[in-house]
C-alpha cells in the first residue's frame, strides 16, 4: 500500500512564490494550450523542500493548481511538473 503524501499546511502566496511561477509561465501557457488573462498566485503549500503546489488565479472566476519543481539550492531551473485547471476558489490545494 503507498504512504499518501503529506502537504504543508496552506499559507497565503508571496512575492517569492509568484516569482517560482512566473519562472515556469511560458511552459504553462505553452502546455494548457490557453492564453489566461491574469497569472497571480494566491496560496500554496509544499512537499517537502522542492515541491511547490500552488493556486494561481487565470480568469476572474477560474483557478489553475501548479506543481513546480525548484531544486534545492538553486543547483537549477525550476520545473512545471504538472497542473489542473478549471479550479474555484475554494478548491483545496491537494497532492497530484
């Protein structure tokens, strides 16, 4: 049986964590295959020290999740390991 994965507790986005998804936007938009008119992160939690699960606002009314991989020390680029569209705004931030 596989150990379920353990986030850290929400906490709200900061000027750091917008840059970690900033750092990853061409990739998203080349990925979704959309053109969002807004790209603000609002919350995140992490797995550990390198993984980044974050709630980003695209739309007025429409939310992506973001997993972003940002190799500890800086040792290189962050990654865009995944994401979920067509999120709300209560939508709990959860391992994927």
């Amino acid at each position: 049986m596989e150990t379920p994965r353990v986030l850290s507790p929400v906490e709200d986005a900061t000027d750091e964590t917008q840059m970690l998804i900033d750092s990853v936007y061409e990739d998203f938009m080349e990925r979704c295959s959309k053109n969002y008119s807004m790209y603000k992160a609002l919350q995140y939690k992490t797995e550990g020290t390198s993984f980044y699960f974050v709630k980003v606002q695209v739309e007025p009314d429409n939310y992506a999740h973001l997993k972003v991989f940002k190799p500890s020390g800086g040792s290189g680029p962050n990654k865009l390991s995944d994401f979920q569209l067509d999120k709300g705004l209560n939508d709990e931030i959860r391992y994927f």
